[in-house]
C-alpha cells in the first residue's frame, strides 16, 4: 500500500525542468577590465526551460550574448534567453553564445571561484561557481571590444 501512495505522489508532481551546468568556468581578466565571461554545458533532465537572467556579485550586470556572423566579421549580440530543450542541452563556449560579466567591480584571478546565479523561466535560480582559468585560456575568436 505505502508503495502505491508515493508512486501517486510522483505522477502528481509537475514536470518541472532539471537544469544543471557542468564545468562552469571564466578566464582571468587583466587590470582593470571591465567585463569578464562566463562559460558552462548547461544540462536539461526535465522539461524544456530558457534561461531569461544571471547575476554575480563581481558583476555590475551580466548579460547574455551570442556570437553571429556578419560577412566576415563575427560580432556579439546580446539576447533576451537561451532555450534548453527538454532533455537536451545549451553550449555556452569561447565563439559562440557565453554571459558577459559588465561592469566588473574587480579582476578576476586565476584559480577563484566567481559566484553566479542564473534565472530560470520555469526553473528558478540555478546557483553555480564559475572557476576562473588563465587569461588567454581558448580565447574566443571574436572581439569584445565591439562593445
Ligand atoms: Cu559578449
């Protein structure tokens, strides 16, 4: 009987989205810089969720950027989300989609640790570290100063 119960208990529960990211980590920044980025494989178990904010306590804001080509110049554009699909998963990589870190309120070193939470549209607030790497750790191939 009491197996019966919690296996109705589990059907009435909502299919909620199961974001998690693997690997979240930023590079160092130089003195003075004023944005930083941030990287991670975010990982969907449950139904389909977008990211629709993030926040961290170094940044002034942090914004969500992807990388697009326009003729022979990539450049960056900021988004309003990123769509993880249900089961699926979102790359954010050096050239490609990543969050901006604005405002830096100071450097980022090698080997911390930067507290950053993302906001999920049905998931809530995904808390995460991003672990800091070296300064020129796979550089994306586009040029922030675009600014
Ligand atoms: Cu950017």
């Amino acid at each position: 009987m009491r197996v019966w119960l919690i296996g109705l208990m589990f059907l009435a529960l909502p299919a909620w989205a199961q974001v998690s990211a693997e690997k979240p980590w930023s590079r160092a920044t130089p003195p003075g810089a004023k944005v930083g980025a941030g990287f991670m494989q975010l990982k969907n178990a449950g139904a389909a969720d977008r990211v629709v904010g993030a926040s961290s306590p170094v940044a002034g804001r942090v914004e969500m950027h992807i990388t697009v080509r326009e003729g022979d110049v990539m450049k960056m554009r900021e988004v309003k989300g990123y769509d993880i699909p249900a089961g699926g998963s979102f790359e954010l990589k050096p050239g490609g989609a990543h969050l901006m870190l604005m405002d830096l309120k100071r450097p980022l070193k090698k080997g911390e640790k930067v507290p950053l939470t993302l906001r999920l549209e049905k998931g809530g607030e995904l808390k995460l570290e991003l672990l800091v790497e070296d300064l020129g750790a796979r550089a994306p191939a586009t040029a922030h100063k675009t600014h």
